[in-house]
C-alpha cells in the first residue's frame, strides 16, 4: 500500500484532529503509512479581520481544497462546521468522523456555574454572530468582544485582557486535553451550536476510488445524517457565516430530531424551530426546519442582515 499524504491546517487543534483520524484509519488498516502536511490557510494568515465581515467562505478550508485537487495530498481532514456547504468540484467528503461534544462552553476569569453568574456587563470574547446572539438573548446586558486566534490564544486573550468570559466549542477543548478549564457547558437544545460543531469531515478526490475506501472504514453513518440535517439549514437560508443561525440534531432509533434558530443580531427577535423525521430523510428533516424559520419571520431577517451588509460592515 502507497504513503498517503494528509492536508490539515497548521495549529495544535487541527493536527491533534488530524491524528484522531490517522488513528482510526490505522486500526483498520495496520500497514498503512501516512505522512501530515501542514498548511496555513487564509484564516490561520488573517487573525484581525472579524469573522462576520469575511465576504468569502472557505476561509479556513480553502487552502486545503486547493492542494488536495491538485494531487498534493490524498486527502484533508477539516472541522466540518468550516466547510462551505457548496462541495468544490472533484472533491467528496468521504467521512463523517468524530460527532462527540458539540456543545458550546463558557471559560470565566472567575470560575462560574452559570450564565447568570457572571457580572452585570461582563466582556464575553467570541468569533461568531450566532453566540453574540444567542448571549444577548439571555442576557441583553452583556458586551461580546470580537476576538480571534486559535484555542490557547483566546486562553490566553482571557487571562490576560480585560475579559470576563469567552465563549468556545467544547469538542476542541476535549480533543487538547484542557477540559478541566471549562467553567459550565450550555445545553444544545437551549444554546444552539452550528450545524456540524464537533464534527471532523475527511475530504478527498471523488475519483480516487483507493484512498475513499480507506476512509469509508471510518465514516460514522449516523453523524453524517446528524450533519446532513444541520447543514442542510444553512443550505436552505442561504446565509452563510453572515447571519445568527444554528442547527442542533441527535438520533433516536431511527427518527432524527433537529433544532434550529435565526436571530436579529442584537438578540431581541430568535426564532426557533423544532422538526422530527426519519434518519433516511435528514435532509429533508433539516430543509423542513428551514422552511418553518423562513415562514416565521426569518426571510425578513435575512432580508434586513444582507441589506445591512450592503450599507457597510456587520457591527455587533
């Protein structure tokens, strides 16, 4: 068997994922040999601009994309909530891998149990307009404060600024051993991650029919439904990066059930959804929970958001 070659984002989290998945694909394939090529992607280069004013997507997985078509890896591993929902031509993604703790988590300066607990406008550092909305919902009186880096930056933006919490997926946490920092975790149902949080999606050459074997060994079939569901919501908005939105599934037996929100950015309107269906029909589940956000009040939102992206920068 040849020396296959693995695409991943420079950076702690990304290479341990990277490993997670070289592991798996070893204990069904003891001989193979795998080589890790690091990349740095247009996002890991650009660690000022806020994320909710890129005007393109792909900005972590871009990179990736681009060598592995032009024959200089086999495959990528990404986190799939990074992936655009538009698959690049001749690309596939050939495992779901990994669907454990999507949930979002809080890390306080001052060790706290609960959102409540924090002080009255406390600075929250977060990347994302859906957890700026998601917080100011609960709380209108807090301040999100636009912050960047990978996960032992924010760490140490948090111990050393003048923040008072930040906000992070828990998946990455676990995956580098620093759970114990955790001050509380949200419940997805309450506090809704992105579509495909915690998941990793192993991409290659559709037509490298050797190396999508390989990697069939370790496709999870249940978390590709579960990621199906999820980001056939962002599919059917049509929103990108560029709206408060998230997606939460989980399987039961063979009925899969997907939570969903929209929000205005400042929090006061988040509309929920909530739909049921047959695993076989994720998305169909995930395209239904779409079309009740959009009939509710959502396609005004949207409206209003892409209006004001037209007049100028997203503020928060």
């Amino acid at each position: 068997m040849k020396t296959l070659t693995v695409a991943t984002r420079r950076g702690p989290l990304a290479v341990a994922q990277t490993q997670m998945v070289i592991a798996a694909m070893k204990r069904h394939y003891r001989d193979i040999e795998i080589k890790i090529r690091e990349v740095t992607s247009e996002g890991d280069r650009d660690r000022r601009t806020v994320l909710w004013n890129l005007k393109d997507t792909g900005y972590f997985t871009a990179r990736l994309e681009e060598i592995l078509a032009a024959g200089e890896a086999d495959f990528a591993v990404h986190s799939f909530k990074d992936l655009p929902t538009r698959q690049r031509e001749g690309l596939t993604v050939a495992a779901v891998y990994d669907r454990r703790f999507p949930q979002d988590c809080v890390l306080a300066r001052e060790r706290v149990d609960s959102l409540d607990r924090l002080p009255a406008g406390a600075k929250i550092g977060t990347s994302s307009l859906r957890r700026v909305a998601q917080l100011r919902h609960l709380r209108s009186d807090l301040e999100p404060v636009p912050i960047r880096g990978n996960v032992q930056t924010r760490i140490r933006k948090l111990k050393e600024g003048d923040l008072d919490a930040i906000v992070l997926a828990r998946a990455g946490l676990e995956r580098l051993g620093m759970s114990s920092l955790i001050s509380f975790t949200f419940d997805p149902h309450e506090f809704i991650p992105a579509p495909a949080q915690g998941v990793l999606a192993v991409q290659a050459r559709a037509a490298d029919a050797m190396t999508n074997e390989i990697l069939a060994s370790i496709d999870d079939q249940q978390a590709r439904a579960i990621t199906d569901a999820e980001r056939q919501v962002l599919v059917d908005l049509k929103c990108g990066c560029h709206a408060p939105v998230g997606a939460y599934a989980e399987c039961t037996g063979d009925t899969i059930t997907l939570d969903a929100f929209i929000s205005t950015l400042d929090g006061a309107e988040l509309l929920r959804a909530r739909t049921t269906g047959p695993v076989s029909e994720a998305r169909e589940t995930g395209r239904a929970a779409a079309q009740k956000l959009l009939q509710a009040g959502g396609r005004r939102i949207l409206d209003t958001l892409e209006r004001e992206r037209h007049e100028g920068d997203v503020r928060t």
